[in-house]
C-alpha cells in the first residue's frame, strides 16, 4: 500500500476542520444545545463501531 501523499494530507485534515466547524455553526445556528449534539454524535459513532466490527 502506497502512503499518501502530504498534501493530500493535509488537505484531509483542513476538510475535515471545515466540516466540523460547519456543522457546529449550523447546530448552534438551529438552537440545537450542544449536549444534545453530542449524546447523538456518541450514539452514531457507537452504532458505526457495532456495525463495522470485524470479528
């Protein structure tokens, strides 16, 4: 497997940044309180783990 390259790297990183800072601006902008958003980013995060595992 060939490693990628650095500045597609980071590149990545910046996108993924972006996105998190848009999608915190859009929940506080829809009065959405962060705790909700939180407990349901866990509960997504959860059932994305439960359903990839690998056994």
């Amino acid at each position: 497997m060939e490693p990628i390259p650095l500045p597609h790297f980071l590149l990545l990183i910046c996108a993924v940044i972006l996105a998190a800072g848009v999608t915190l601006w859009m929940a506080a902008k829809a009065g959405v309180p962060l705790a909700a958003l939180a407990i349901a980013l866990l509960c997504a995060a959860a059932l994305m783990r439960l359903i990839a595992r690998v056994e």
